[in-house]
C-alpha cells in the first residue's frame, strides 16, 4: 500500500504524520517540491509484460511527464531477488545521495520506499504499482527496494548517461528502519 511517514530527522521512532491517503500523500509532498501522482495503464498489462508493452500501457503520462520536466529519455527496470548482484544494488542506494537531475520513478509493480531528507524531516515514501514520484534535482534521500525487492519502474533521465548518485556523507539513513514490505501491508 502507498505510504508516507513523517518523521522528524532525529526522531525515527514517533512519526508526525502517517497516512495511506492518496491525496493527502500528494499534497504534504508538493508542500516540500515533491511530485507524487497515481498513475493507471491505458491497457491492460500482464505481470509478464516485457519493456516495450510497459512503455506502451503508460505511454500518455508517460510522454506528458516527458515534456513537463523535459525529460530527455526513459527505461524499465525490473528487479527481484533472482537479480544478479541483488544484494549489492539494494547496498548502492541505501546511503543518503543527491542527484545533478531530478529522480523520477514510476511503479509498475511491486513496492519500494524513499526517504527524502528535508527541513530537517524524513519524509519515507512507501510506493507502489501506480505511484509517480519525483525528488527534485540536489535533493538528499536514499532507496530501499527491500531484503526481497520485486518491483518494475520507470525511470525518467534528463542527460542520456542517466543520474550518478552523490553521496552526502550523511549517515541518517542507519537511523531509519529499513523498508520491509510485509510490515507495511501490515499496517
């Protein structure tokens, strides 16, 4: 289920805010330059789907969000635990990093959880198949696709090189409980 939390960054054990609303989720977010939107394909898609027919199902937001934020080129990524160096790519993103562009990612499948480091908040994403999130270019955050990650996304690119992760040094994130799909669900 789509999720955010709010936590104040020296506090990861009482949230602020928690709610699974939508609405409010987009909101909250926008107020700190976030974009979170919900998507749905124009056709439907088998688990199965490869690249191309993902691309297609999402093809008019898709190409909007392209144009909005002058996105230059898009890809799908699908990952899960048969995923070669699995461990080591969940490792990668789970440091706070900045990006040079904007960080647009859309769910197809599956779930993964951002933590977006802000006026001295964590904000932790939770999204899911259908979620749209966008962190603005410099901004501190790190990702957690989960001991187990299962997800399909969309990723957005200004530069054909795609983004290169700048680490902060910041070592908040070991502060924050790792994302873990089941406890959220459960919630």
């Amino acid at each position: 289920m789509s999720h955010l939390t709010v936590y104040l960054e020296n506090d990861a054990l009482r949230p602020e805010l928690s709610t699974a609303d939508p609405a409010l989720m987009a909101g909250h977010l926008a107020h700190v330059g976030i974009l979170f939107e919900r998507w749905t394909a124009g056709t439907p898609l088998p688990a199965s789907a490869d690249a191309e027919a993902v691309l297609a199902a999402y093809a008019t937001p898709v190409e909007a969000l392209k144009e909005a934020r002058r996105f230059r080129s898009v890809d799908v990524v699908r990952v899960t635990p048969a995923t070669e160096g699995v461990i080591a790519l969940r490792a990668k993103f789970l440091d706070e990093h900045t990006h040079d562009e904007d960080e647009a990612r859309f769910f197809v499948e599956g779930s993964g959880a951002f933590y977006i480091h802000l006026d001295r908040r964590v904000f932790r994403v939770v999204c899911e198949a259908g979620d749209l999130l966008s962190i603005p270019a410099g901004t501190p955050h790190w990702f957690d696709m989960g001991a187990r990650p299962r997800f399909t996304a969309i990723r957005f690119f200004t530069r054909p090189d795609g983004w290169i992760a700048s680490p902060t040094g910041d070592t908040i994130a070991a502060r924050f409980s790792p994302f873990d799909p089941v406890a959220v669900e459960a919630a």
